[in-house]
C-alpha cells in the first residue's frame, strides 16, 4: 500500500464509520453506559472530520490551486 492509498483510506467517509461500527460494538460489548457511547461516537466523528479536511487542504495545496502569488 502506498502513502497515497493510505491517505485516501484515512480520508473516507466509508474508512470513519466502520470505525465507529467496531468502537460501539466493543463499548456495546463491554456494557458501557449510553453516555459513554455517545461521548466515543462524538469523539471519533471530531477526529474523522479533522482528518478529512486536513488532507483535503493538503491537496489542495499540493495541486496549486489555491496559490494568492502572482
């Protein structure tokens, strides 16, 4: 696997909620209260979404095609 597939991977959609499928079964699993469930499910969206849009801005700049120089 390359870093480029690597990156597309961490920057699914699809990538975070299977995450979030595992992590709230083993909190199911490990009979965690609704309000830790909801706290991890919280936590786990926070970090995908940061994650999106890190490498999103990355390519993006990477392409230059968000360059103000002239």
């Amino acid at each position: 696997m390359t870093k480029k597939d690597l990156l597309r991977k961490i920057g699914s959609r699809k990538f975070w909620a299977c995450i979030t499928a595992v992590v709230i079964a083993l909190i199911a699993f490990f009979n965690a209260t609704p309000e830790t469930t909801e706290r991890v499910v919280a936590l786990i969206s926070a970090i995908g979404g940061l994650c999106i849009y890190m490498l999103a801005e990355g390519m993006a700049d990477s392409s230059g095609g968000g360059s103000d120089e002239q």
